[in-house]
C-alpha cells in the first residue's frame, strides 16, 4: 500500500471514530437528561401577538451554564425561527422543529447576551430568555434577523413578565 492509500484510510479511519464518540456523547447528553419534563403544549387560541420577529432559535440551556445544552425534546437543535409574544406567553415557531411555547407565567428574566451553546456574536446581539420548566431553570436563546427587532422583543418580554403577577391574581392562580 502506498504512503498516499495510507494516509487516507487513516484519516477514513480517524473520521470515523470522531463522529462515533460525537454521537455517543449526544446519546449519554439525552440519557443524562431524560427527568427533563415534557414542554407545554401550545394553546389552541393565542391572543394576536404583540411583537413577532423572524430569526434564529439559537439553543436552551441550564440556566446560568451556557454550555449545558438541553439536548431533549428537540431543545438543542438550532434552528430558523419566528419567535412571537402573546398574552399567554413567548412561542417559537421552528420549521424543522416541534414549537416551543413558554407560559407567562414560567418566565422569570430576559437579557440581552454575547452568545450560549456555541453561537456568539456582538455584544447584546443575543436575547436570552429565563424560564422554569417544572423545577428545572433555562435560558433559552434566540437571535434576531433585524436588529431593530432587537428592542421591541425585550420590551415586550419584560412587560410580559411584569404583567404576570398580576394577570395570575386576576384569574385566582
């Protein structure tokens, strides 16, 4: 066998292996996670949205550890996406994706960051939203393809979040 022949097996060889251990590594990721609880349901009637924007659904992860991508329930997959505030909560509309639907009343923060899971871009070119699925607490990050939209986005999830309280004691939650 030439140096040439050799030299490619090898590296046939060396691919191969890295791609086995990336696999496994995602496999034990969603075995390590799999008492993460199952995501909300979409309601059936959402009031219209107040802000809509289209973008990139970057990642959810641990909250405060931007590295521990939750890989369950499609949660780690980057994708395009149309994210849109309404009274209920924030959806994420994921082609390619099952949606995910944040309640009102599970969102605790949003703040604008410089990356999580692998993506970063300028600084505060990133909205990342705090939420509680059952006693797990994420961040869920979502970038923006107009920058404009950028500020709309934070203000109406701030004003989400502060109006919560208040909707939950007005419907006896």
């Amino acid at each position: 066998m030439d140096t040439q022949t050799l030299s490619a097996v090898i590296t046939v060889a060396l691919i191969v292996v890295i791609l086995a251990m990336i696999g496994l590594g995602w496999r034990n990721r969603l075995r390590r996670q799999s008492d993460v609880e199952r995501l909300p349901a979409v309601p059936q009637q959402l009031e219209p949205a107040a802000v809509v924007a289209e973008g990139q659904y970057v990642a959810t992860t641990t909250a405060g550890d931007w590295l521990d991508r939750i890989a369950v329930q499609g949660l780690g997959i980057r994708t395009n996406a149309e994210l849109s505030i309404h009274a209920e909560g924030v959806l994420f509309d994921r082609p390619g994706a099952a949606p995910l639907f944040i309640p009102r009343a599970a969102v605790t923060d949003v703040r604008r960051d410089a990356g999580m899971a692998g993506k970063f871009v300028e600084k505060d070119g990133l909205l990342v939203i705090s939420w509680k699925l059952g006693d797990r607490e994420l961040d869920t990050g979502f970038r923006s393809r107009q920058s404009a939209d950028q500020q709309l986005l934070l203000e109406a999830l701030q004003e989400l979040i502060s109006a919560a309280p208040q909707a939950d004691a007005d419907s006896g939650k």
